[in-house]
C-alpha cells in the first residue's frame, strides 16, 4: 500500500513537471562559432528579444570546432526539449557534403525554427591592394601567387570564392580559412591575407571606413549599402546568386509546439523597429517566414550546397 501510494504521489509529481508551460527556465542558445561572426552578433541582437517574450534569461555560448560540427554534434545530443537551441551558419547545410564525417544529417537531427537573416557575400581586398576591380584582381592572379581568406572551410564565402576564382575564372588563389568571419577580417585588415570572400557583416564598418574595398556581390541584385558594387552577375558571371544565412535549430524530437512558440517570437523580435534597424546596418537582411516554409528552405539549401561542393571539388583545409 505504502508503495501504491509514492507511486500516485510519483506520478502526479511528474504530471506538474511535465505540465509546467515553456519556457520555465533559462534557454541555452550554441552558438556554432566564435564571437564577431554574422551567426554571433544575430544571436546576440535575438537574445534580449526571446527573454523579453519569453520571461526567461537567454544564455548565449559561443562553440567551435570542425566548421562548426563539434557544437553541432552536441546540440544534437542535448535534451529534446527547447532549452538548448543551435544558432549556425548556412555553413549547416555546407558540411554534410564536405566532410564525410560531418556526424549529422541535415534533414533528420534538427528542426530548423528560423532561418532568420541572409546576407551576400563579399569579394574584397585591402584598400592597399592593386587591384580596383575583379577584372584587375583576375589579371593579377595569372602572373602572382595570391592567397584569399574565408571565415572557413564549408562556409558559403569559401565555396563562393572557390567556385568563382577556380570553377569560373580557372584560377589558383589558396585559400586560407580561418576560425569565422573576425578573425578573417582582422586578417585582410592586416593584409595577410590581401584579399577575402566574406558576408558583409564582419568587414561592413571597414568598408566604410575605406580600409577594405569591395570589388563584386554574390547577390540578384546591388546592395542599397554598396549601390556602387556590382554583382556576379553584372560582371559575366550568372548564377552565382549565393548567400549566407544565419538560423536557429532545435534537436530533432523538440515538440513542434515549442518550436513554433520559438518561430512565432523571432518573427516578432526581427520586424522590431530597433532589431531591424540593427540588422540592415550589418547589411542584413530579414529572411525569417513561418516553420513549414523554414524547413522547405532548408531542404532546398542541402541539395544546393551539396551540388556546389561536387562542382567545387571543395576540401576541408
């Protein structure tokens, strides 16, 4: 009888556990790369916003390792349970097919909850490099050895450059990867580097300041920030309409209703006045839709990225 009844007692403990509303403690959100990256500074412009929504403390915590893998992996282990969410870059639907052993599958161990920002990315050089545009950046590549950086292996500047500068231009510019975009940046402010593939929200401030020079875009159509850059396309190369975005996953078997919870706040926290005007300064720009289209999207993005990796016959350095 004793037992019946911590039995019953048990059971309705866990039944208030269990029916205490989301959030009712503190969300952890991985961030799959070091401070100074687009994926980081939208996680931190989001955190304030969830927490005012939410009522709970955002905790950002910034992972790296293996192009973002090693937090990734670890997120996919963690409790299905919407405390611990992965903030990465489209560098997620890149690693599956650049590395054999990237331990997760794209489509079977998240659910994507937002994808919550896009950006182009950037052909660039030091404001001391030669060259003015690409045509003159090319000319040079055939008589020096040159070298470019990218925030890594697998991200989408990297295979941006690789399939531009060797797939398009036959070229042979190496590639020097780094940990994401800051310290790439910091590298080109160096000039070690001279020249870079990167999203624009890194070297944006640089750009302005004309210390960095952006010579083409990855993306449809001009930037409204950099009226005076042409695109790929503009410059004889179609198709070429590549962006890197930034998104937040939760582990597969999180209840969907936590995941919508979650979608509905970003969509509410990026159409904020002052996240938004955030945003656009980085040269951002607001992508988030509802959780079936987020899902679709990244669907698409796996099969895409996966085509460039064959066509690139990208490496992990």
């Amino acid at each position: 009888m004793r037992k019946l009844l911590l039995g019953i007692i048990a059971a309705a403990v866990c039944g208030l556990v269990w029916a205490q509303p989301y959030p009712s403690k503190p969300i952890r959100i991985v961030v799959a790369f070091p401070p100074g990256g687009p994926t980081d500074i939208v996680s931190r412009l989001l955190g304030p916003k969830i927490t005012d929504a939410l009522g709970q403390p955002v905790v950002i915590e910034n992972r790296a390792g293996a192009g973002g893998n090693v937090p990734t992996l670890q997120v996919a282990k963690a409790a299905a349970d919407g405390y611990t969410l992965l903030a990465h870059s489209s560098a997620y639907a890149v690693n599956p097919a650049l590395m054999p052993n990237a331990g997760y599958d794209g489509e079977k161990d998240f659910i994507p909850v937002s994808i919550v920002v896009s950006q182009p990315n950037l052909i660039l050089v030091h404001s001391d490099f030669p060259a003015k545009t690409l045509a003159e950046l090319f000319q040079l590549a055939r008589t020096h050895k040159l070298a470019f950086a990218s925030p890594g292996s697998g991200t989408t500047p990297h295979l941006t450059a690789e399939n531009l500068f060797r797939v398009r231009a036959g070229l042979d510019i190496t590639h020097v990867p780094f940990k994401c975009g800051g310290p790439a940046t910091a590298a080109l402010l160096g000039g070690q580097p001279p020249i870079a593939s990167l999203a624009g929200s890194s070297p944006m401030a640089h750009i302005k300041s004309g210390r960095l020079r952006v010579l083409a875009v990855s993306s449809s159509r001009r930037l409204p920030s950099l009226p005076d850059v042409p695109t790929l396309g503009e410059l004889g190369y179609p198709g070429m309409e590549d962006y890197t975005w930034v998104g937040l996953f939760a582990p597969a078997g999180t209840p969907m209703e936590i995941a919508q919870k979650l979608n509905e706040v970003i969509l509410r926290a990026v159409n904020s006045p002052d996240v938004r005007e955030k945003l656009e300064s980085f040269a951002f720009e607001i992508t988030a839709t509802p959780l079936r289209d987020t899902s679709d999207y990244v669907r698409a993005e796996l099969v895409k990225w996966a085509k460039v990796v064959r066509d690139t016959g990208a490496k992990v350095d």
